[in-house]
C-alpha cells in the first residue's frame, strides 16, 4: 500500500469557482488511524483507464475478462463530445480532476476498466475491482467480522415454529444463511479465517462498502501542499454522474451467469411481491443485498407492524363495542328526544349573524360522539400505555438479536469512520481526552458552541414559523365558522340535505383540516433544504452522527408541523369562550371558537382521519408513481432500440438514485403514524388498525421500489435504527399524558361520571337511584337573551323562536338571578376537580406499569447472553491456538539449527 506523504495542510488562496477545498491532514490522530493516499505532485504522468468495449453479455458482472469483479461502476460524461458544453476552464478541470482521482485509485492497486455506453456515445461506464490484496487491507481498517469457523452450537427452536414456518419464504427458494464463528479480520491472521475462496470471501455488499470508502478518500487535485479529497464533491461538481454498486440481475428474469445466485430476483419473487403480504420477511437475504442498513429498517418496519395486530384488534373491538351502544347511550337519546333535545334552545355560537337554534338537530353529531366518547375508549387508553412499553422493550430484545446475527455488536465502537467532510476540515489542535495524545479536530470549543447554537436558533425559528402558519389556520376557523353558521342554519332549501349531517363546528374543521394538510406539505420541503445546510454546517464527525443530528432537527420541526393542529383542537380550543354575555375574542375582533355540543373530541377525531388517511395515501403515491414515471420518462427519452444489448451497469443507470437522505423520511414517515397511534389514539381507537393497513402495504411498496426501481445502494453497517429510538420513547412517555389529558379535558367522561356518582342523586335531585337522565339539561348552562350585548346580539331569529326569554349554552354556571349570576358553579369545581385528580391517578399509576414493565423485561434474552459469552470464549480460544501453532512453525526451524549449533561442539569434545 502507498504510504501518505508528508504535506503541511494550508488554504487555497485561489479558488476555483463551484468548488469547496477540503485539506489532507495526515498528522490527524483518531483512536483508529484512517488511512490517506500518496498523491501525485502537480505535472506527474497520470496512468490512464483502460477502455474496452462491451462484450455483448448484458448479465455479466465481471471485467471483460470474466475473472474481475465489478464492485462499483462510476458515471461521467465526456465532454468533449457534448456541444452543448462549452469547451472552457470548467471542461478542463474536470477532466484534469477525473484522470487525477482514477490515476491515484489505480497507484493504491484499485483496478479500473473503462465502457463506452451503447446508448448514449457521451456517457462512460469506469467499473472498479477491488484486488484480494486491497480488500484484506482495508477489511482490517474497517474491523470487518468475517468467519472462523462453522458455528457448532445448536440453534435454538421455538415451540411456535411448526405454526410460524407457513409464514417465510421456502428455504428451498431461499436458502437458510450459514452460521459463523467471526472475528475482526487482520491480514496477518489470515490463515485463522474461514477461507475456501477468495473470490467469495468478501460478499458482493462488503466489496462495495469497502471500494465506495475508498472512493471518498482518494484526492483528485494537489496544488502545493494543499490536497483535495471527497467522492461527494466530485459529483456535486459534475466529474461524476453518480456511483453505485450493480444489481445481480433482472428483478424479473433470471441471469444466465451460471454462478450468479440471483438474489434481486429472489427479493422480488419472495418478498416484495404485492401476493407475499402475509408472510414474513427474508431479513438475511435483505441484509446480505442491501446491508445492515436497510436491513435493520425493515426489520424494525415488520415488528412495528407485527406488534400493530394487537393493537389494531383491541381498536376494533372498542369501536365496535361503541357503534353498538350508541343507539342506547342516555344522553344521546336525549339530545335526539324531541321533547328533550327539540326543546332546548340554543345561544348563538358567533355575533350577531348565528341564529338561535335547537340543540336536537346535533343528534346525529351526538350519536358519532358515543363511538369513540365511551369507557371502552378509557380502557384501550390504558391498553396502549402498556402496550407501547412492550413494543419498545421487545424491539431492544429483537434488535439484540439481529445485533449478534449480523455482527454489528461493536459496530459504532471499532468500525465507523470519520465523514471525509469532517477530516477535511482539520485545522486545530486539541488532546483527545481518551489517548492523551495531540489530534487534529475542524473547530475550537468556541467555534462549536457557535456552530450548534446557530443551528437550535434557526430551529426555534422555523418552529415559530409553523405555530404562526397554526395561529393563522385559527384565525381562518374563526372567520369561517361564521359563514358556516350562516348559511347552514338559515332557510335555504339548498342546504337541507345537509343539514342534519354536517354542523358549523365540523364543516370549519374539516375545510381547516385539508388546509393545514396543505400547509404542512409545503413547510416540509422547504425546512428539509434548511435542516441539511445547518446540520452541514455543525460538520458532525462520523456519518450516524451526522444522520442522528439530521433526525432530530427533522423530527422537531415535523413534530409540530404534523400535531400542532391536533394539540389546539384537543387541549386549547372551546377552552376560553367565556359567556354569550361575555365572550372571548382573539385580537379584539374574532371571537374565540366553541366546541360541538357534543364536544371538541369528534373534531379530534375528524382531524386525525383526515390527516392519518390523507398523509397515507399522498406517500403511497409519490413513492410508487414518482419513480415508475421517472424511470419511465428516461426509457422514452433514450430510445433504445429493441436490437440494442444493453449491459448490467447500463440497466441499472437507467433506475433512479435512491437520494441523499436515504431511508430518512421511510423512518419519519413511521415515527409521525407512531405518534398519531400513540398521542391521541383515545379520541381515535381505529388508528391502530389504519396504521396497520397502511404498513402492509407500506413494506411491500418499500421492497418494490427499491428492489425494481432504484438502483443498488452502496451497503452501509448500522447497529440500532439511531436516534429514532429515543424519540420513539419520548412520544412514549408523552402518550401517556396526552391521552389522560383527552380523556380527562376534552371527553366528556368525567363529567358524566360526576353527575352520576354526585349530582344525579339527592340533594341535587329528587331521585334516589344513581342514572344518567338529565345529563343533558345539567351540562347546559342557562342564560338571558336580554343581557347580550349590543355586539352580541344576533340579528337573525327563526320562525320558531318566540317567547322565549332564555337560551342554553354549554358550561358550568350560575343561572340568571343568581347571586353570583352567570360565575362558576358548585358542579364546575366538582367536575375540575375529578379531571385533575383522574389525570394524576392515572399517569402514576401507566408510568409506574411502564417502569416495572421495563425493569422486567430484559434488552438481551438471556439465552444469548450465554451464547455470546460462549462465542467470544471460542473466538479467544480459536485465534489463541491458531497464534501458538503459528509461532511453533515459525520457531521450529530456529530451535533445530540452535540445538545443532549446540549439539557440534559436544561431539567435538567427544571426539
């Protein structure tokens, strides 16, 4: 291997434009030395790619010499046979950069061959080997874990394999992964490693892995002292077009290779077939193709949707248990009882243009209500407390598992490397805290709490941004909601069928619904833009870092984007109404929005519905249709004749880039369902069940765009599924008070519990008998019409409303003539009481449930506990007798000569 020279690190005094300088500091000392590269003086004799033309195989994915395996092909296109590129500075420079980075890759012994496309005559395929020689020294850079020796302890077996083997793939289409003793692997040490064949040592995803990281740390220019180094610049430059390892073969036709094992049509056969829905993934295949990383992502997907079943019959039944008692709920009947409902009239819900209006023509809102406003909903509440604390406590044992499966135990510790950005940027020095030792880092201690501090800044901005854009949808329900009550309750006969079904209070928040739904779209893909320049700017070290600041940044702002709404409709709105006498108004001039009679909970409801479904639906289509139709635009645009042989890396070239955040938004799109199962899953309790809907097909669609449509991502090594994991135990924690607070503030459970249990009895009635007749009359307050105010008071009254003195309005107060007329009264505090103490009552007694459940379940079973303190004594034992037989062979021929060297002068003195 070349060894790195010695150049003293300085700026660029003259930079070119559309270029970022990045300085090769090889003094930096990271607890892991990476590696650097001899790079040419400027005028040194660049070795040039050899071309070769296509052989006509379009499965081969070798060199055309059918020995070398292609293990990335790189894209660029030849200017010179561009017109529309201007043959200036910029043409140059790329060109000078491109034979600069493939003449360095060659001097460290990477092999390139260069294939002109057969489609378009400016493109150029460069296909990179990887040697033997090079791959086992960076295998020991990377702390790669390869085999031993067979594992010989026996598989554990599980009472419910006969039932679950129905449910995965035949092992006759997908063969069962051999299990290994693994070590990190030292080229010294090779012969203690599991070796039959060199060319099959290293799997397909570690050469791609290994070539992709060599990639980013090759320099393409050198001016003095000054070194520039990183793939990624290469092709935000236009150098390169884009890098990428290679399918294996058609995803729906087998490749006539004879050694190819055909894995991407496996995939698609086994898995990401729409007719495999039910069974279970082929997670070891998906790994060994794809990586750790999308690996742990899918397999995270299915527990989350496994666990989702229960959850998601537990929903259902209480929303059946709901629709059933509707028809017999007491207060439903007597909102809807003509002679109890028909009577009460109500006070106008805005100035001047509501009219008065009867409280029986919400029946049917009221019947909606008992569906979800019910003691089912209280229990499922609590069952999804609990059961969010299993899903996550499960998940770490699952994830242990795959952890030890995989290999990725001591991932984060061993194997990751600093991001080329972050080594480029080295230009102070600190004492690292660990070796003691002098290290290079990019910024002081200063300059980082100034990085970090910009970005939370910038953060709390866009966060702001939203709540303003929420404030601003208030307002449009306030405005609205009077324009609603207008037309819905005046005698227009346009109107009439609709009347009955649709209330003011539900046409505002559905209109309000599809315009924050809109709202939250477009204030995403701006933020997305921001959250990458600032997380950029605060120059993470290694890559999860980079991603888990990403994920937060991302997650914070989503968070309010996607539940602000949701937080007003079911803690602040109809909160702050005051009086008819007296209302609230917002900015001196919209009055504060009331609840339904029936409550704010069926708004809630609607809310959810319309964003779960609509968000569902919109992702489907953009991950399904956008890339079939860009795949599709690009087939048509080339042209390619039917008699044309197009090769493998030309095929794949064809497919879409997966993209620079990668998995992210697969992750947050999840994370956001989560927190709608989670948060408010008492006003909703079928969100289980479209959730789990929406993930059945949600994997599949995955596997099928990334099996069919996108091409093979560089595989990437990931032990957990990273700081999504403490945000989904923080939604956990907040679940738990959310749905109290639901339950307790914005259903009417408590104070239907109260007025059973304390005011449906004497001395507050004359029955002696607790019941729940006159619920209705007790949670509506009475008021005067003649203390309305000038402002107040509505213009418009119905036909039926005469002689009538007093109106009904939904609150707990003193009636007029009272001597503390239109305050709270005795049943209000009663009510606020129970809330608070309900509220109390249960987050204790959920949190405490949690923490035991916590405390008890184990991270790692038991059971592998014990096998990985086996494997590691195997290992040790393993690696100790083969270092001992090493060095017996060695010495041997040492200690013969010395005991022949003594062994001659005793025969002398014999003789």
């Amino acid at each position: 291997m070349s060894e790195a020279e010695d150049d003293n690190p300085e700026l660029d005094s003259e930079p070119e434009e559309g270029d970022i300088e990045m300085c090769l500091i090889t003094e930096v000392d990271y607890v892991q030395q990476v590696p650097t590269y001899r790079s040419r003086p400027d005028g040194e004799v660049v070795s040039k790619v050899e071309r070769a033309d296509f052989n006509g195989n379009p499965d081969s994915l070798f060199f055309n010499d059918g020995k070398r395996r292609i293990d990335l092909v790189l894209v660029y296109e030849d200017e010179s046979k561009n017109a529309s590129v201007k043959k200036g500075s910029v043409y140059r420079r790329r060109r000078k950069r491109r034979e600069c980075f493939e003449g360095n890759l060659m001097e460290i012994g990477v092999e390139l061959e260069a294939t002109q496309s057969v489609i378009d005559e400016k493109l150029f395929y460069v296909k990179v080997h990887m040697p033997f020689d090079v791959l086992c020294f960076y295998a020991e850079v990377l702390h790669i874990k390869l085999p031993i020796q067979p594992n010989d302890l026996a598989p554990q077996s599980s009472a419910y394999n006969c039932f679950t083997k129905y449910f995965y793939p035949s092992e006759d289409v997908i063969a069962k992964e051999a299990d290994f003793f693994t070590a990190p692997f030292k080229k010294d040490q090779l012969s203690c490693f599991y070796e039959k064949d060199k060319e099959k040592f290293f799997t397909p995803a570690m050469r791609s892995r290994m070539a992709y990281y060599v990639l980013n740390r090759a320099s393409y220019e050198v001016k003095g002292n000054m070194k520039k180094f990183g793939f990624s610049k290469l092709l935000s430059g236009g150098v390169y077009k884009d890098a990428y390892p290679l399918h294996d073969c058609r995803f729906n036709v087998k490749s006539k290779e004879p050694n190819c094992p055909n894995e991407r049509f496996l995939l698609y056969n086994e898995w990401a077939n729409p007719k495999n829905f039910y069974k279970m993934q082929p997670l070891d295949l998906i790994r060994k193709y794809f990586g750790e990383k999308i690996g742990i992502y899918f397999a995270w997907l299915g527990f989350y949707t496994f666990m989702l079943s229960l959850a998601a019959a537990v929903g259902l039944g209480c929303f059946i248990y709901g629709y059933k008692t509707r028809e017999s709920s007491t207060w439903s009947k007597e909102v809807c009882d003509p002679q109890i409902g028909g009577q009460i009239v109500m006070c106008p819900q805005c100035d001047q243009d509501c009219p008065y209006w009867r409280l029986n023509i919400t029946c049917e809102s009221s019947k909606r209500l008992c569906v979800f406003d019910n003691y089912g909903t209280l229990v499922f509440a609590v069952f999804m407390s609990v059961w969010v604390t299993l899903f996550l406590e499960f998940w770490k044992r699952y994830q242990a598992v795959l952890e030890h499966d995989w290999d990725t135990v001591e991932f984060l510790q061993q194997e990751e490397q600093p991001r080329p950005e972050y080594e480029a940027k080295c230009i102070h020095e600190r004492t690292n805290p660990v070796t003691q030792k002098t290290e290079k880092v990019p910024y002081t201690a200063c300059g980082k709490c100034m990085r970090v501090s910009c970005g939370i800044g910038t953060v709390l901005f866009w966060i702001l941004l939203i709540i303003a854009s929420g404030v601003g949808v208030i307002v449009y329900r306030l405005a609205m909601f009077i324009t609603f009550s207008t037309n819905l309750r005046s005698g227009s006969k346009e109107l009439e069928p609709f009347k009955e079904y649709v209330t003011p209070q539900m046409a505002t928040s559905i209109t309000a619904s599809v315009i924050s739904f809109i709202i939250i779209m477009i204030l995403n893909n701006v933020y997305e833009k921001v959250a990458i320049w600032i997380t950029d700017f605060e120059l993470p070290r290694t890559k999860t870092e980079y991603e888990n600041s990403l994920t937060l940044k991302m997650f914070l702002f989503q968070f309010v984007n996607y539940y602000s709404s949701c937080f007003y409709i079911a803690f602040f709105k109809g909160k702050v109404v005051g009086y008819p006498g007296q209302p609230v108004y917002w900015f001196g001039k919209f009055r504060n929005e009331e609840c339904d009679p029936g409550g704010c909970l069926t708004e809630l409801t609607t809310q959810l519905s319309i964003i779960m479904t609509g968000k569902a639906i919109w992702n489907n289509i953009q991950e399904v249709l956008l890339p079939w139709v860009k795949n599709l635009i690009f087939r048509h645009c080339t042209k390619v004749g039917s008699e044309k042989v197009i090769p493998r890396w030309e095929q794949d070239y064809q497919l879409q880039p997966l993209g620079k955040l990668g998995l992210f938004y697969e992750y947050l799109e999840m994370v956001i369902q989560f927190g709608f199962v989670t948060l408010f899953v008492a006003s909703f309790p079928l969100a289980p069940l479209l959730a789990l809907i929406n993930n059945l097909c949600e994997i599949r669609v995955d596997a099928w765009k990334i099996t069919t449509q996108f091409r093979r991502i560089v595989p990437e090594k990931a032990q957990d599924i990273g700081a999504w994991q403490p945000i989904l135990q923080g939604v956990a924690i907040l679940a738990v008070a959310t749905n109290a607070a639901i339950i307790a503030f914005t259903s009417d459970m408590i104070p239907r519990l109260v007025y059973y249990w304390a005011f449906s009895v004497s001395p507050y009635t004359d029955r002696s008998n607790h019941t729940m007749t006159g619920f209705i009359n007790s949670s509506l307050s009475v008021f005067n019409i003649n203390d309305f105010s000038n402002k107040s008071k509505p213009h418009i009254t119905m036909h039926w409303f005469s002689n009538i003195t007093t109106c009904r309005y939904r609150d707990f107060r003193n009636p007029p003539g009272h001597h503390n007329e239109y305050e709270f009264s005795i049943y209000y505090w009663h009510v606020i009481a129970a809330k608070l103490a309900f509220m109390i009552v249960v987050e204790h007694i959920v949190y405490f449930t949690k923490f035991m459940l916590s405390y008890i379940i184990p991270d790692v079973p038991e059971a592998l506990k014990e096998q990985i303190k086996r494997e590691r004594y195997l290992t040790q034992k393993i690696l100790y007798e083969t270092n001992i037989k090493k060095f017996t062979e060695f010495i041997k021929p040492v200690a013969e000569k010395l005991q022949d060297q003594v062994e001659e002068p005793e025969l002398d003195l014999k003789l």
